[in-house]
C-alpha cells in the first residue's frame, strides 16, 4: 500500500487519501522486517524475570537450569522479618544475539508469621520499574533506546509441591500481581510428587486461581505458527518443574539430572518433569510476547494511572480532546492559583501570631504590673508594721529606763536614811 502526499490541498480524511498501487518493479522495501531483525540484534535484547517463591524453594537452581549456566547465587537467610527482593544483571550471547538479563529473586518470601504484608515489597518493586521508565519517557532528553530497560517481563511464582492447593498467600499475591506482570505459575520440586497426584494438584491449583479470578499469563494464540503448541501449554499449566545443577551420563551424553537411591530424575525428559516446556515457552517461543504484553498492558495500565493521578485527562466533561499544553497550562494556573491561596493562608496565620503573641505580651505585663503592685504595697505594709513595732519597742525601752531611775533614786534614798 503507498500512500501519495498532496500538498496543495487541504488536509482531508486520511482515508480519501490512501490509494493502492501496483509497482512496475523491485524498490526494495520488503528487506524491512531484515533491516528491523538487524537493528534488534545489534542494539541487543533486556529480559527480566521475578521469581517469586518461599526460601530454598529451588529458584536459583531452576535459573542455573534454564539459562544452563551458574549464575553463582548463594542461600538466603530465613529469618528477615521483612520480604526483601535482591536483582542481579548478567550480560548473556547466544550466537550473535546478545541478552541482558535481570533475574531478581525474593529473600524471605514466606518466613513470617504474618504474611499479610508479602505482597507489598514485589508490587513495590514492580511499580518502581514502571516509574523508572515513566520518568524517562517524560524527560525532554530521552534516552528509551539505550537506558536499561528494567520492567519485570515474566514472573515465576513457584508453588510449594504440597500436593493440596495455593496457600492464602499464593493467591493474595498474584491477585495482586495479575495487572502489573506476566504471571508464570511453577510447582517447584514437582519430583517430590507422584505422577497419580500431580495432576489433581495442577487441576486443584488451577481451579482456585479460576475461582479467585486470579489471572495468569496465558500464551497467545493468536499467531498461527505457535498457536497449537501455545494452546496446549495453557492447558498444561502450571508447569511441574525440576532443577539440577548436576550432571548425569546417559546414552554416551551428560544431561542434568537429580539422582536419588532409586534412581534419577532427568531434568529434560518429558516424561519426568515439564521443565522443557517451560524452557520452551519462557525462552524458545513466547520471550517476545512477555515483553510485548509488559508494554503494551501492563505499563500501559501503570502510565495510565499514573498520567490521570498527576491530572491529566484525553477528552473533557464536553468529550472535546484535552491537548497536553492545555492540560498543562490549566495545571500551571491551578498550581500558582494553590500556592497564592497558600501563601495568603501563611501570611494570614502569620499575622494572627503575631496579634496573639502582642496580646499574649500585654497580658504579661499587666500582670507582672500588678504583682508588682501588690508586692509594692505588702512592703510598705511591712515597713509600716515594722515601724510600729520598732516606736513601741522604743517606748518600752524608754518606760524600762525611767523605771531603772526610780529604782536607783529609791536606793539611794533608803542608804541615806540609814546612815
Ligand atoms: N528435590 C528437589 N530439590 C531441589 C530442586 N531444585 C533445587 N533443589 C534443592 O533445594 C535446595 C535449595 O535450592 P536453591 O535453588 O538454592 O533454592 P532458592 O529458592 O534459590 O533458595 P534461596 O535463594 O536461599 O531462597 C538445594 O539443596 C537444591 O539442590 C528440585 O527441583 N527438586
Ligand atoms: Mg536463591
């Protein structure tokens, strides 16, 4: 289909302008899906996948199996009183196809006695890849191409092998979880099930996440190449995996296996566990998809929220279209319009302080005033007391003094008369 642009005339319905043309020979533009594959190769790919399970659930070793390499993790402790989530990036070339991969793990998942709060460390993180990108996209000087792209594309959510059902936590998770990632359910340690019960376990385990209305990711189908295979995974799920970092030689080749004194368990034998179909539909068929729908809906679903928190809206209350500078600009005014009222609410609080602190000062010095006052007029009181007792005391000492005289003239007169 060509398009031919004609600038003289007035801009029209983009339909009335398409027109379809026959080419009279070979220009060159079917290389483009080639031209697109080289660019992707050369720029390289980011692959990021959250694996979600209690302490020694098997989340390295499973890693370790399916990229076939050791990423060297080591154990985590079990007694965090906080979910924590460490990530590491490995950089990882396949023939001429470069990968960078971020494998982030759960520590502590499922150690506390309350897990009520579980879930929040993992939406936390999620959220915060999300914004990380958003705050890229935003800036006038982008650099989406080359800055490391961290979104979670797929999440392992290892099931304990209990045989029964989801745990409370399993499902308050991934309820939490279903609009923000690809969720990839996985039986952990599915060698420790028999094979009688791990069909009822996988049907049971599905069953609640469809009573629940927990959605999981589900492999498209609408490419018609994959979309037999894809549709007979879904039913498949959730995968029954095991991982191994040993090697065993069977037929003349080492494969990865776990060994047990009955026998072994053969990490890519079919009839052993469903590890190849998680390899396949994780990494061999569906790794594009998983970073498309991360795109496409979840952080489309997270933008979204996002742009309509921070205000901005597409059609207004008229369902006119909002332009993103109108936008902007009404934010703008509203913004100075908040900050004058807030700084007239300052101002006015101020003065009201000061009013208050004046008429508080005044109080103060009334009543320091009349303590004053009163403290004044108890001295002289006192005084006025003391000057009382002060002349009767002289009066007495005068009395005394007389009385002393007569007694001494008394004396004398008495020793006159004897003689
Ligand atoms: N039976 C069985 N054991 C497994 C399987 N995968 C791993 N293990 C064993 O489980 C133990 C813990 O495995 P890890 O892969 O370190 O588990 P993890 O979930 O990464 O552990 P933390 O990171 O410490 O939480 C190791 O002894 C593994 O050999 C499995 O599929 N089946
Ligand atoms: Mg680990």
């Amino acid at each position: 289909m060509v398009q031919i642009a004609n600038e003289k005339q007035k801009p029209v319905e983009a339909s009335s302008k398409i027109r379809q043309l026959q080419l009279g020979g070979h220009v060159g533009f079917d290389t483009l899906p080639d031209q697109l594959v080289n660019k992707s190769v050369q720029n390289g790919f980011a692959f990021n996948i959250l694996c979600i399970g209690e302490t020694a659930i098997g989340k390295s070793t499973l890693m370790d199996t399916l990229f076939n390499t050791n990423f060297g993790s080591t154990p985590s402790p079990h007694n965090l009183p906080n979910v924590k989530l460490m990530a590491h990036t490995y950089e990882l070339q396949e023939s001429n196809v470069r990968l960078k991969l971020t494998i982030c793990d759960t520590i502590g998942y499922g150690d506390q006695v309350n897990k009520a709060d579980s879930y929040k460390a993992l939406v936390d993180y999620v959220d915060s890849k999300f914004e990380a990108y958003l705050q890229e996209e935003l800036k006038i000087q982008r650099s989406i191409g080359t800055a490391h792209d961290g979104r979670v594309h797929a999440c392992l959510y290892f099931i304990c092998p209990t045989g029964h059902g989801l745990k409370a936590v399993d499902l308050v998770c991934m309820k939490q979880l279903e609009s923000r990632v690809n969720i990839i359910p996985v039986i952990a340690k599915a060698d420790t099930i028999s094979k009688a019960e791990l069909a009822g376990f996988k049907k049971r385990i599905m069953d609640e996440l469809h009573r629940n209305k927990v959605n999981i990711y589900q492999f498209p189908t609408d490419d018609e190449t994959v979309s037999e295979t894809n549709e007979s995974m879904n039913e498949q799920l959730p995968f029954a995996v095991v991982g191994s970092t040993d090697f065993v030689k069977v037929a003349g080749k080492q494969v990865r296996a776990r060994q047990y004194p009955w026998g072994s368990v053969h990490i890519e034998n079919e009839t052993h566990c469903d590890f190849v179909k998680l390899r396949e539909m994780l990494i061999r068929t569906n790794m594009e998809d998983l970073r498309e729908v991360t795109h496409q809906r979840h952080y489309e679903l997270f933008r979204q929220r996002r742009l309509q928190e921070m205000g901005f809206v597409d059609v207004d209350s008229n369902n006119q279209p909002v332009s993103f500078q109108k936008t902007f600009e009404s934010k703008r005014s509203d913004h100075l319009a908040s900050l004058q009222a807030k700084e007239e609410e300052v101002r006015q609080m101020f003065v009201q302080r000061v009013k208050q602190k004046e008429n508080e000062l005044k109080d103060s010095e009334k009543e320091l005033h009349s303590k004053f006052e009163r403290l004044k007029r108890e001295h002289l009181e006192e005084k006025a007391k003391l000057e009382e007792s002060r002349r009767l005391l002289e009066e007495e000492c005068q009395e005394l003094q007389r009385r002393r005289l007569q007694v001494a003239n008394g004396n004398q007169t008495l020793s006159r008369k004897k003689k």
